[in-house]
C-alpha cells in the first residue's frame, strides 16, 4: 500500500491521534480518494466508553486528525506545504455532533473533505460512518501555522 498523508507530509509528527513517529498514538493513516480523503480504523479494546462502544474523546480525535488529512492535502495541492512537509495548519475549531454509537471492536470509515479554503484558513467537514451510516459528524477550522520567533 502507498504512503498515507500523514507519512508523506509529517513522518516525524508526534501527535497521539495520526502522529506516525509517536509509537504508543493511534497513527490514522489517511489517503486520497474521489470523495475526498479517507481512512479506516480499528478501535482497540482500551477505546470502550464504558458501555461497549466506541469513547467519544477517541471519536473526536479521530474526527480532528482526519481533518487535517484533508486539510494538509488540500495545502499540498495549493502549493503550501512547507519544503520537506511539516504542518502547514493547526485546528482552530472543532464542532461535533455524536448521531449514534459507534462499535468497539469492528473497523470504522472516516471521510472528510475541504469545504472551504483560502490560504489563512480551511474549514473541512468530516464523518465517522460504520455499517453505512454517520456515527459522528464534525466541521474543522484550521488556521495557518506561523511559528512566531
């Protein structure tokens, strides 16, 4: 399988949720696709929310990391990624909406999309979706990432 966003554009990020250098994180791995970017994941045992499904900080993150998929896909479209990768926007805004519950020990589909995008900022919305339907939905702000020296 080709290299997901996260390890073309941020190899050494640590970030828990799609960080592929933190070894003990989730590592989300994001591609591609016609619809938009997308990614599967399995939980792990440790995810429960204490009644047998999927926890809902777990859900956000998920829904936060895979945003960035497709924001820092859309950045690299744009020409804004940063030579050699790195995180070209952080998120600024996270609105989610938990529709129903989400297994615990089957895969789940995250899908999202850059609805709106200048160079300052982009707004994706993105999904959770098992057995055919959303489980959780979020709208993303991200803002441009300028270290300040």
């Amino acid at each position: 399988m080709s290299s997901s966003i996260q390890e073309r554009l941020i190899p050494h990020l640590t970030c828990f949720g799609c960080g592929p250098a933190n070894e003990r994180g989730l590592r989300l791995r994001s591609y591609p696709g016609d619809d938009g970017v997308t990614a599967e994941f399995l939980p792990w045992p440790e995810h429960d929310n204490g009644l047998g499904y999927l926890n809902g900080g777990i859900i956000s993150t998920l829904l936060d990391c895979h945003s960035a998929a497709a924001v820092m896909h859309e950045a690299e479209q744009r020409g804004l990624v940063a030579p050699g990768g790195g995180l070209a926007y952080v998120t600024a805004g996270l609105d989610v909406r938990f529709l129903r519950p989400a297994p615990l020990t089957e895969p789940v589909t995250l899908v999202a999309r850059v609805a709106e995008a200048t160079d300052d900022q982009m707004t994706a919305e993105v999904e959770l979706r098992w057995d055919g339907k959303p489980r959780a939905a979020a709208t993303a702000l991200w803002k441009r990432w300028r270290p300040r020296t």
